[in-house]
C-alpha cells in the first residue's frame, strides 16, 4: 500500500448501517472516506445484517409514508389506516420504556431527526417497505396499524447492508476487509492517524479524522462476564461475531468517557437452539420468538416470572431475554394453546422453530424437562386468575389476571384448548447499552465533556440513549441519525482543518 493508499480525509471503524452512513454523509460533503470491516467481505455488515430491518421514526400520517414508500398506490392507500405517531410520541416512548434515564439531548435529536434521516436514506437508493404483518390487523378489508413501527428496510437487514454498500461504491467510498483497527495515533491531542491489523501485517493510515461506528462488546464473552455479570457468558450472541469492544477500548485509551447503563444491553428470548453467534448463512432473526404477550412464560420450576403482556412486544422484548438468563439453566417455555396459535408470528412456523406439540397438557409437560407438577399447577391457578373481559391482541384490552404474581395485565387468555405448545427459549444478546460519551453532533467526549478533536461516533458505540430497554425499531433508526450527523461532523472538521487559519 502506497503513501497515497494510506491517506484519509475519514476513516470509519464499521461496516454496519451506522458505520456506512457515516461513510456516505462524509463523502457527499466532499470527504474522502475509508471503510474498515474487521470481518471478511461475505461477513460485512455488524449486527444491521441481521436485523428484520424494522426502523422507528416520527411521522404525521399516512402522506409521510407514502413519501417514503412513494410505490404506495391511491388503492392500496385507501385500504390503510395509519395513525400518526409524532416526534411526542415517540419521544415519550422512548423516556417511558427507559424510566426517564435517556439523555435528553440525545433522545430529543434522534427523535427530531429521524423522519429526515429516513428520507435521506432513501435519496441515497434504500428501499422501504410496509410491515403489514405483525404490525398491522386487517378488518373489513382495511390494514389498521398500530405501535408506531408500520416500516422496515427491503429485503430485511440484508438488503440495507446490500443497498448502503451500492451507494458507497457508488460514491467512491473505499472498503477494506479482514481490517482491525487496533489503535488510534493522536498529536498535539488530535487525531492523526490509526493503526490497522489486516492479512498483509499491521498498517498505519494516515488521517486527522475517524468514526466509530463499531458496536459494542456482545460478542467478547470475557468482557461481557466482566461488565454484565457472570450469567452472560451463556447468552447466544445475535449477531455478528465481530463485535468484541475494539472501538470502546480505543477511545477510552485516548481519553474517551465511558457513558451509558454499564450493566444493561438489549437481550431478548431467542430459540433455545439458535446458533451461539450469527449464522450468515441464517441471516434475517429468524430465530428470536415475540409472541409471548399472547401466552405464558415459564421456567424450568415451573414458575412464571414475568407479566407476559405489561405491554406491546415493541416495549418489552429488548428486555425479557435478560430475564430468561436469570432463570435456571438459563432457559424458559413459552406456551401457546390453539386459541392463539394463528396469531403466533411468523417466526413460529419457520423450519428453523424448535417446539413441542400435544393435545393435553399434562402429555406436553412430559415432553419437557421441567418439574411438571408444579407447571401444571401454575397454568391451572393462571387460568383460574383470569378475568372476563373482551380479548383484542391489537389494543391493549386490559384483559387480565387477578390474585396472582406476577399479574398478567393485557391479552389474559385461559390455556385450555388442544393442541397445546411450548416454545424453549433462551436469552439473545443484541448489544450493550454501555458505550462511550458524545454529543448529539457525534462529537467524542473527554472529561468535563471536551471534544477529542477529530474523534467520532455513532450506532451502538453512543452510550446514554437506551437503558434497561429500547422501543422496538430504535436501534437501526439511531445508528442511521447519528451516523448521518457523525459524517457530516468530520466532514466540517475536515473541511476547517484545510482552511488557512
């Protein structure tokens, strides 16, 4: 490599949704910009690979949509019922699903810019598309959305990660694989360049500008027993295998803040057989299992230990996965009755499911290596629990228990028509909640909140937005805002870097 080769306007650590953003926003404010992928070319992509590429962001109605999604025809159109769901609204799911703990500053700027962001990614040729299942009911031939979260990406995560690549080629944005960063170089307290571990020996490129966008530590099976405890060394890892903590450990060394929850993460149920990192080969989460709230979750014990429908499966599934870890042998039985059955989620029905089947129960907890006395008695005291009331899985019904703990709040069904199932779960871990401190430009922060000049960030490398839990669709959608605002940020301090002063 060549002194030219080895020179950079910005250099981007990552090659997921965040990172490419990054990249894009850069280059189209006149950057040159390296793309380092510390995974092999057919691995590229971080955890946004894997995603169902659902993605969160505030709008005033259906006419928002249909810029987005312009393929939306006057027919199709007239058969949706879209409900706003403004910057306030998601705003006050954000700060209500975090107990108050998001940084307002960076909640607010995520909110106020994700309508915009989505647009710009598609200027930039993403492609989106509605989630008529799962977030939508059909009635009298109409499509009723609810929860906030009507849009996902194309072709899942695999066709963002696909489509952001196009437009960085496009751009004349270059990419190395199989390239680690492993040190960032500063003089005169800037950034002046990065030291990068590929096939061919170690490399030192020249730059007075990065951006980390490369997750956080999920995949380091030793720092997660150190920084969220010794149960997580037996989470299945969702996504890439790649996300080991590089880009924290760097800033830290360089004087960035650590920030955020630093015992929390995103962690959901995931199929107890899951494979224990991302399987490429298996890409689009299909393993994870979200139609809880319409049935019971139960442990090895026999004992339920959670309110399966406190709320939406938007607002509670980024943090149930911690509870199953909690649970002995770190696995739970989600259990259906026919009832439910056809409303279970796709996911349900995927080759991939593991699952039990019978026509009682008493024959299915013989299936299941659970103590089945006890099992049994709890179901029979929920179904005894459960109160009259009208049942709708699209509103929460307030159909309830009552006299029993914990309660079961919305969707309160008895189990008690055959053919019964059970679903065995584990915990998936997504990424941490801990990361490093920025501004809401993407600026890094030393101590008393200085900029370390020429230092950015952005995706799940930002700590202070999520904690204990996140609204569904709000990962994608903040690592595109701050990816976006990263790139713009060293493009200007570029830009000012060759100013004469």
């Amino acid at each position: 490599m060549g002194e030219f080769e080895n020179r950079y306007d910005v250099v981007v650590v990552g090659a997921g949704n965040a990172a490419l953003c990054a990249a894009i926003s850069a280059a189209e404010n006149q950057a040159r910009v390296l793309v380092l992928e510390k995974g092999p070319k057919h691995k590229r992509g971080g955890n946004s690979f894997f995603t169902d590429g659902a993605i969160r962001f505030a709008f005033n109605g259906l006419a928002d949509i249909r810029k987005v999604i312009p393929k939306i025809s006057d027919e199709e159109a007239a058969k949706i019922v879209m409900p706003a769901y403004t910057e306030q609204n998601y705003y006050d799911d954000l700060m209500r699903v975090t107990s108050g703990k998001s940084t307002p500053e960076l909640a607010q700027q995520l909110v106020s810019q994700s309508l915009p962001t989505i647009q710009w990614m598609r200027e930039h040729g993403i492609e989106f598309e509605l989630i008529y299942d799962n977030q939508s009911f059909l009635k009298d031939g109409v499509s009723h959305f609810w929860g906030g979260l009507p849009v996902k990406t194309k072709d899942k995560g695999i066709g963002l990660v696909r489509s952001l690549n196009e437009r960085a080629e496009q751009l004349g944005i270059d990419v190395w694989y199989d390239a680690q960063a492993t040190k960032i170089h500063m003089a005169d307290e800037q950034v002046s360049s990065l030291q990068v571990q590929t096939p061919d020996g170690s490399n030192v490129v020249q730059t007075s500008c990065i951006v980390l966008a490369c997750g956080s530590f999920e995949a380091n099976k030793a720092v997660r027993k150190e920084k969220l405890g010794e149960e997580w060394a037996h989470a299945i890892v969702r996504g890439t295998e790649y996300n080991t903590g590089d880009g924290i450990s760097m800033a830290l060394e360089v004087g960035a803040q650590r920030y955020g929850q630093l015992d929390g993460c995103h962690a959901i149920g995931t199929d107890a057989n899951a494979p224990k990192v991302g399987d490429f080969q298996k890409p689009g989460d299909i393993f994870k299992k979200h139609s809880y709230p319409l049935g019971l979750l139960l442990n090895k014990e026999g004992n339920r230990f959670v309110d399966e429908g406190a709320d939406f499966r938007n607002y509670t599934y980024a943090k149930y996965g911690k509870e199953i870890l909690k649970q002995p042998g770190h696995i739970a039985y989600q259990i259906f009755d026919s009832q439910v059955r056809s409303m279970l989620r796709k996911e349900y029905d995927l080759h991939e499911a593991t699952f039990y089947q019978a026509d009682t129960l008493e024959a299915l907890v013989e299936q299941l290596p659970v103590q089945h006395e006890r099992f049994l008695e709890t179901v029979q005291s929920y179904n005894k629990a459960v109160q009259d009331g009208e049942y709708n899985p699209t509103i929460k019904d307030s159909k309830c228990t009552s006299g029993i703990t914990p309660p079961k709040t919305n969707w309160a069904l008895s189990v008690s028509e055959g053919p019964f199932y059970a679903f065995p779960v584990t915990c998936g871990i997504t990424f941490s909640f801990q990361g490093i401190k920025a501004d809401p430009t993407g600026k890094v922060l030393a101590e008393g909140d200085k900029p370390i000049d020429g230092l950015f960030a952005a995706g799940e490398m930002i700590g202070g937005i999520f904690y204990d839990n996140y609204p569904g669709g709000s990962g994608l959608m903040s690592g595109a805002v701050f990816g976006k605002l990263a790139g713009q940020s060293a493009a200007a301090y570029v830009t000012e870097r060759r100013i004469p002063q």
